[in-house]
C-alpha cells in the first residue's frame, strides 16, 4: 500500500530536550516536505527536499533542522523545542512533476511544556 | 508571494442538503493548481478536488464540485446532498505550475458541521 509514514503520532516533550519525527514514503517519490498546522493559519510549509541531499527552508524554518541521506526518509529534528513549536506536523510527499499530487502523512501532534 | 483566504471560519449545512465553501486567492502566476483537502477529526488530510487554472471547466468528484473563477481568483467548493461523514475542517490550497512549485500555500480552513 503507498503511504506515507510518521513517528510518533504523538510526543509530549520539554523545553530544550532534542527530538526527531520520523517520516518515509515507500512511492519512490523525489519531494518531500514537512509542514505544521496551527489553528487560524492553516497548513505552512516548513522545509522540503527536491532530492537526495537537496534541501531547502520553506516558510516557517526556525527551530527546525532536516535531512534527505535516503530517498524514502525526511526526518524533522527539533534540537532545543520550545512552547511555541507545540503544533501538528504533517509530512507530504509527491513526484518532482509538476501534476504531482501530494501525499500527506497521518500528522504528529507535539506538545512541549 | 501567493495568498489564500477562506473567509468562512465556520459553516454549518443540514444534512442532505448543499453547502458552498468560499476560497480567494492572489497570484500573478497564469498556471497553477488549486485544491480542497478535507480534514476529518482523525487530522488526515484527503484530497477531495483539485483544478487545474488552464482548464475553464469545472472539476467534479460525485457531490462535489468547484466553482473557479479564475479572473475573479475565486475557487469555492460545492457539497451536494451533505452527509454526517462530511463533516471536517476543509483547506483551499494553491500550488505553482513550476515543476520546482511542489509547496502547497493553504487558507487558514473552514470547519463544516453537517446537522441531522
């Protein structure tokens, strides 16, 4: 089944300490993107990932670190959280193409106290 | 950059009825993508629609339908015979006809109620 992956679903953590949410795809897709959910402002995009090794900051960058070293993984780190990254974090992937429709992943919900 | 608005925090239909949800959008781009994601309690996010801006018909999906008015930059969604399993948070998103354009730029949702 094609699907997007995330761990934890859910995280209660503390201020300062780092962690890392999990996300793959097994569609073979080229982008990958993280992005969170906060009430009133919608869905913004974090960071994405054209492609092995290639990454970029999306609208929302501060606070947050990734990687791309394998095609299937994209994970987000938080190396020091603080409250007001406490949100929903939905990972996406898709084809490069421009048609390419993007799969969104089950979403973490993250609260740091 | 491009914007998306969906004024309508709240809506609210009876059940087997229809509903229409507003999205505006600013872009000066002539090709993109615009879609509705509906966004069930579970917080998954299902795709119910999309429509490309270089086509002047209409998208369907069964009850639902867009209404795309793209000199207006207007791209509501109809729900036809609404259902209790309608009831969500929907998101209007755009997205660049660019083939780097992956990003998807959502409004801020509207929380439908569907009543019994």
């Amino acid at each position: 089944e094609a699907q997007v992956t995330q761990n934890p679903r859910y995280l209660i953590t503390v201020t300062g300490k780092k962690l890392t949410v999990t996300c793959s795809q097994n569609m073979n897709h080229e982008y990958m993107s993280w992005y969170r959910q906060d009430p009133g402002l919608g869905l913004r995009q974090i960071y994405y990932s054209m492609n092995v090794e290639a990454t970029d900051k999306g609208d929302v960058p501060e606070g947050y670190k990734v990687s791309r070293k394998e095609k299937r993984n994209f994970p987000l780190i938080l190396e020091s959280p603080s409250p007001n990254q406490t949100s929903l974090y939905f990972c996406a992937s898709s084809l490069r193409t421009s048609t390419g429709t993007q799969y969104f992943g089950p979403g973490t919900r993250l609260l740091v106290l | 950059a491009q914007t998306v608005t969906q004024s309508q925090p709240e809506m609210s239909v009876q059940e087997a009825e229809t509903v229409t949800l507003s999205c505006t959008y600013d872009t000066s781009e002539s090709d993109y993508y615009l879609f509705w994601y509906k966004q069930p309690p579970s917080r998954q996010m299902i795709l119910v629609i999309r429509q490309e801006a270089y086509k002047q018909q209409n998208a369907t999906e069964n009850r639902f339908s867009v209404n795309f008015q793209k000199a207006a930059k207007s791209f509501s969604l109809k729900i036809s015979d609404s259902q209790l399993g309608d009831a969500a948070m929907y998101f209007c998103a755009y997205r660049t006809f660019m083939e780097y354009g992956n990003k998807l730029v959502f409004g801020a949702g509207t929380i439908l109620r569907v009543k019994s």
